[in-house]
C-alpha cells in the first residue's frame, strides 16, 4: 500500500509535467504557424503587423474588454452613490443644483 502511494504520486507528477510541456509547445506551435499563415505584405515586400496574428479574441478580451468594463461598473457604482448621498435624480438636475449653488 505504501509502496502504491509512492509510485502513483511519482506517476501523477510525471504525467502533469509531460502535459504542461506539450501544451506548452503546442502553444507556441499554434502562435508560430498562425503567425506565418496570416501574414500581409506592402508594396515594398515588409509585413504588416496585424494584431491578430499575435493574440487570440481571449488575450483581447482580457487586455482590453475586461478593464473597460471594470472602469464603468466603478464609474455606475460611484455616481448611484453620489445620487443617494446628494438626493440627485439625474444628470440635469445635478446641473440645476449646481447652478443654484453657484447663484
């Protein structure tokens, strides 16, 4: 039983690292052939950069997309706070009390 343990432990680790490393490779596999298959040239014979032969729709999204929406939930969440704070309905009657603070 002990003896079991041992070699399914060093079985486990032996086939995790194995799986890491090829999804590692193919990783960079699929990058190099994606590169190489969707390149675009000028006129003078240079490649185009093109965005997505370098990062997939999921690197996009969590570059871009995922901040951005971060940014306006914080955004939406603070001005409902400010509008319950300082009983404001709206933008335009924010504008009014801000006129009429300023009179």
């Amino acid at each position: 039983m002990f003896f079991s343990r041992i070699t399914n432990n060093i079985v486990r680790s032996n086939l995790l690292y194995i799986i890491r490393r090829n999804r590692k490779y193919l990783v960079h596999d699929y990058r190099y052939n994606r590169v190489q298959r969707n390149l675009n040239f000028d006129d003078r014979g240079n490649p185009k950069p093109n965005v997505w032969n370098y990062y997939s729709r999921r690197e996009i999204t969590t570059l871009f997309i995922q901040p951005l929406v971060v940014i306006l939930v914080y955004v939406f969440t603070l001005w409902n706070i400010f509008k319950y704070t300082c009983n404001v309905k709206d933008l335009e009657d924010f504008v009014k009390k801000v006129r009429w603070i300023k009179d």
